[in-house]
C-alpha cells in the first residue's frame, strides 16, 4: 500500500548542493563554540592571573613554590635553624618549649628586641599588618571598597596623628625609642627576607599588595589600637537616644550609672535575694518616640545648630552610632572589663600570689605572644602583643603584676557651636575660631584612591554634623608613654621602683595589681598622673553620675573661666595619694571609690571596714577587709570583679 509520502523541508542555495551547505553549517557551529569557549578560558585565565575590582587573582594560590603551600610554613614545627640577620649586634640564642614558647637570650637588649620583633613577625605578621592598617585607615588597599567606612572613621578618631605625634616627640636616645627602633628592625629584617623566598601569608599572595617595612610609629598605632579597645566607648551616645525616647527620669531609673546608694554593691550584691515579681510598665513610657536617619556620609557640612538641643544630640547620636556599626568587632568598647587580685599571708604559706584575667576579646590568633627576654640588666617573662617590644604581664625575678580595665568614662562627646556664615569655624571661650584641617588619600584596591578632610576642634575630631557638629575628645586623643613605662617595670625589682615607672602612664585607664618576692602585695592605680615623672602616680576619679553629649565649655562671665554645659552634673573632682612617706588604706575598687590618707597606727592585725566606718574611707566604699599599713607603703585591697 501506498500512503502519503512524509514532509521534508530542504533549504538550498540557488543552484547550490544541500548536503554541502549542510556540512558547511556544522563546521560553522563548531567553529563558533570553539572561539567561545576560547573567550571564556582567556577570561577565567586573566582573572586568575590579574584580577578584577575586589577579586583578587586566585591563580597566585595555585604557584607550587610561592603559593598556598608556601602560607604555611609559619605552622611547621620550629627546628634548629642559624640566622643571619642584619641589625644584630652580637649572637642571640632562641629556644622554644614543647608548647612553642619562646626564651631569647641576648647580650644587648636591643638584639633582645630586635629578636623579639624576628619572632613576632615570623608568627604572627598577618595579625601585625592588619592591625596597623586598621589604625592608619589602610585595610581598604588590602580588602577593597568595602573596608573604607573603617578607614574613613580610623582617620578621622585620629590613633595615627596621636602616634606620630608621640614618636615625633620621644627622645631617640631614650630606653623607649631605642627598644622601637631595634623591634623595627628586627620585624624589616624577617620582611626582607619574606621577599627574598616569596613565602607570603596567602592573604598578601592573593591580594598582590605586600607589607611595607615596619616603623616606630607602626608600633605606636597598634599601642592606640589598644587603647582603642579598652577606652573608646558609645555610651553617652546610647543615653541620648534613650533620654529622648524615655526621657531622664526613667532612663536613669532603668539604666542607672552607678547603683543606689542603698545598694551594698561593690562590685555587686551579696545577697540574700527574694523575687518581687515583675512591675508593669507605665503607659506614658513609650509614649515618646524618636526617629533618627544619620545622613549616608556623616562628616559633610550641614546645616549650622545650636549645641545641647534634645533632637540635635539625637540626629548626632544616631550618626556616630552608624559610623562605629561599620568597625570591626571589639574596636568599641561594649564588653566586660577584667578580673586581677593579690594575696599575702598565711593563705599563701607567708608569700605573695597574683592572678590577672584579662577580659579581651577571643580571636585566632591570640591578642598575646608569650616569651621570655634575658639580656643584661633584663629578665622578664609573660605576654608581649605583637607588634609591640617589651612584656605587657608577667614577672621578673622579684616581682609580678598584671592589669585590669578601669570602669570609667574615657570618652566625652562634644556639640560644638557652629555657623553658616561662618564656614569652617567654631565658637569657643567667647570667639570664633578656625578648625585646624587634616588631609589623607585612602587607598583602596580595584577602585580610585578616596579623599578625606578630617576638622579638628580644641576638643577633637568632628565626627559628624548630622543633628549637630559633634566632636569626640577621649583618652586615645592623649600622647601616653606606655612602653617606657612597661620597659621601666620589666627591670623594677620592688614596690618603689614599680611605683615610680607608673608615674607617666595615662592611656588607656589601667588598674595595676603588684606582688613580690618579699610577700608584699598592692593595687596601686586606677588612673593616671598629669605630670611625668612626679610622685603623683594615681589619681582617683569618680564618675559622671549620667553620660551625656558635653557641650563646650562657656566662659563665666564673673569668673572668665570656662565652664561646661550640660544636661546632668559633671564629673566631681579627683582626689589623689600623692608622696611615697604617706601610708594609704583603700577600700575595694568598686565604682565611685577613692583612695584617702589614713592616720598611721600601729595595730599588726587586719580591720574590717565598713563603708564610711573606717577612717579616711569614702562612704561609697562598702565593706572591705584591709591589712593595716606597714612604713611608707600601700594597704590596698583587690581590684575586684569587673574592675
């Protein structure tokens, strides 16, 4: 049978052969996948050999010789190895421990430190180049377009002015500046041999953009860093926002700065406690309400206001608030502070013990470094931090010593007066004034390089003029000799000499505990001195009874002195236990505690204080069980929790 013949569609050329035109298609096919396929290879090869933007070139990690092998080798294990090395002076000795500790044995301290800045910078220089970055505003050259709100805030707190400053300012011939050039050294010298084999990190590797030598100044930036962490708060700023929407009444009543003064709190409630249930919140407390848009860049120039207003201080507040939220975790101090305590007596078999936990933040790699440093006229052991020389806590052959945080308000933030007309200008003590300015280029990778003009009042940066023109004035603004105060401790072999070295530190706001080999135990300071190199070497400040946005200060007219305007009291006036031939008995370190002269006595045992019962104690203080006084030293009690 015969059925329909099935449909076929042929398409010729006129006069043309449709088998021929058909094979001529399939190579045509071919031919354009091929080059595609070409494109898209090339494509992949460049971005792998060259990047793009924030990509990094990931065909660096794939080299055999210098690539994500090679990041490695700082976690071999440490073997036997002679170095060469270009600043040393004379040989040093390196030995690690079975936990890879390591013991440094030189004839010079600065080949001690030299080597101490080899080992860091072995170990540990990812951790060292990232945190100087942090505080120089340069980790968007290394992480891009996204890391430049750290940047741009960094700058404008201003650790790296401070740090140049100071080292601008040390005398090279002094035991601080010597000890950080010899560091610097050292870490330059295991940098220059990085770039002699190529064994990077594979964070430098991927990224194409290589640490630069390593300066004193670098060093004191990561001091600020520190600093940073320990001191610089946002908890007046928290408490505008909560005044405004609660108003200060209840904030103070649900947020309380100090506790009542019915509570025996020091650090906290013994107790007994009962439930009382839970109280109902009024209806009028969430009447109030507040919104805030902090403006996208917060430093541009805005609108002139008048300082102290309730909605400015909220706009500011906001905007500061949004700036801090693009930091890195723990630049901002928000978690608990540390725990250090010293015991003498027959509970320690007629010796001196000492413990320090201090509160950091954990991160991979640790904030510390142990080692152990011996060099004539130096044998210290504890934890250094990288990138800087010198033991932080530890001890030595005679004595010990840790550091706790101080619960006190190192920031104070700053409405300053502003005008339209008066562009570039501030008023302060009865007269406008210029702002001083400061100009930095960020560099950022796969972008353009940023512009930045930081303002700089009497008081501080300005962080913002979103609401108001807002500065910040705080303890990282402030020059603090610490490493010469830590070198002179590394080497103090008693109480006096201890003492003494403390007599220039002022950032950040420490409390020191010390014990000795003699049995002796003390908490010397919860503040620092004004003046280096005085006997004044604590100073006992209470704080603010509310954070507040300070306005600044106002010339008197009957006095011509300024004064400060604000919306709650200013913080009371220190008191301070000046003179080494002044015995000195002080209650535990609780908030609002203060150090008093005592009358000498002659009594051998303890006495049990009780807040305002014992002579010369402040009635903040609560109940405390302290040694009697013995010669020209301090009976001190602990620095207790959370201090």
């Amino acid at each position: 049978m015969e059925g329909p013949a099935r449909a076929a569609l042929v398409i010729t050329r006129s006069g043309g052969d449709p088998i021929i035109a058909a094979g001529r298609g399939r190579l045509a096919g071919r031919a354009v996948h091929g080059l595609i396929a070409l494109c898209a290879s090339g494509a992949v090869l460049a971005l792998l050999a060259f990047g793009y933007g924030p990509v990094p070139a990931l065909g660096r990690a794939l080299d055999p010789g210098r690539g994500a092998w090679a990041s490695a080798a700082g976690g071999l294990p440490v073997r036997s190895l002679t170095l060469a090395l270009r600043g040393l002076g004379h040989p040093v000795a390196v030995t690690f421990t079975g936990h890879g500790v390591p013991s440094i044995r030189a004839s010079g301290q600065d080949d001690a430190f030299l080597a101490l800045g080899y080992l860091h910078a072995s170990f540990r220089l990812t951790e060292m180049d990232l945190e100087r970055r942090l505080g120089e505003g340069r980790v968007a050259q290394l992480a891009g377009p996204a890391a430049l709100p750290s940047d741009e805030f960094e700058l404008r707190l201003g650790l790296l002015r401070t740090a140049q400053a100071e080292w601008a300012g040390m005398p090279r011939s002094g035991p601080a500046a010597q000890a950080l050039l010899a560091y610097s050294r050292g870490v330059n010298d295991y940098l220059a041999q990085a770039r002699a084999d190529g064994h990077w990190p594979a964070i430098f590797g991927l990224t194409g953009v290589y640490p630069r030598d390593w300066t004193p100044v670098d060093s004191l930036v990561l001091q600020g860093i520190l600093t940073q962490e320990l001191d610089f708060t946002t908890t007046p700023l928290a408490y505008a926002l909560l005044e405004r929407s609660l108003g200060p009444a209840r904030t103070m009543a649900w947020f309380p700065v100090l506790p009542p003064r019915a509570v025996p709190q020091s650090p906290y409630d013994p107790g007994p406690y009962r439930y009382r249930g839970l109280a109902p919140i009024a209806p009028q407390a969430s009447a109030a309400s507040v919104t805030a848009r902090p403006a996208a860049t917060a430093a541009v120039p805005g609108p002139a206001t008048a300082p102290g207003t309730a909605a400015g201080a909220t706009v500011a507040a906001a905007s500061v608030l949004q700036q801090t939220s693009a930091l890195p975790a723990g630049l901002v101090h928000r978690y608990p502070d540390s725990n250090a305590w010293a015991a003498n007596g027959r509970a320690v078999a007629g010796a001196a013990m000492l413990a320090g936990d201090p509160h950091l933040p954990q991160t991979v790699p640790s904030v510390w470094y142990q080692a152990a440093l011996s060099a004539p006229g130096l044998a210290v052991t504890g934890v250094t931090v990288p990138g800087l020389p010198g033991v932080l806590i530890g001890h030595n052959a005679h004595i010990a010593w840790s550091l706790t945080d101080v619960q006190a308000q190192a920031t104070l933030f700053y409405a300053e007066r502003t005008s339209a007309a008066r562009r570039g200008q501030f008023f302060w003590r009865g007269a406008w004034r210029p702002m001083r300015r400061v100009h930095y280029t960020i560099p950022v990778r796969g972008g353009a390089p940023v512009p930045l003009t930081v303002d700089l009042t009497v008081h501080g940066p300005v962080l913002t003029r979103a609401g108001q023109t807002t500065s910040v004035d705080w303890m990282g603004n402030i020059g603090s000799p610490d490493l010469a105060v830590l070198l002179a401790i590394d080497k103090a072999a008693d109480f006096a000499q201890f003492r003494a070295a403390l007599a220039g530190w002022r950032a950040p706001a420490q409390n020191f505990v010390y014990a000795d080999d003699h049995g002796n135990c003390r908490c010397p300071a919860p503040a620092p001195t004004t003046s280096p190199g005085s006997s004044r070497t604590v100073r006992c400040r209470r704080p603010t009874t509310r954070p507040v946005i300070w306005s600044p200060p106002r010339t008197s007219a009957r006095s011509g002195r300024p004064t400060r305007t604000t919306s709650a009291p200013p913080p009371t006036s220190s008191t301070r236990a000046t003179g080494p031939a002044r015995s000195t008995r002080c209650c535990t370190a609780g908030p609002g505690w203060r150090r008093r002269r005592s009358p000498r006595s002659s009594s051998t045992s303890p006495t049990r204080w009780r807040g305002g019962s014992c002579p010369g104690c402040s009635p903040r203080c609560a109940a405390s069980t302290c040694p009697p006084p013995s010669g020209p030293r301090l009976a001190c009690c602990a620095a207790g929790t959370g201090r």
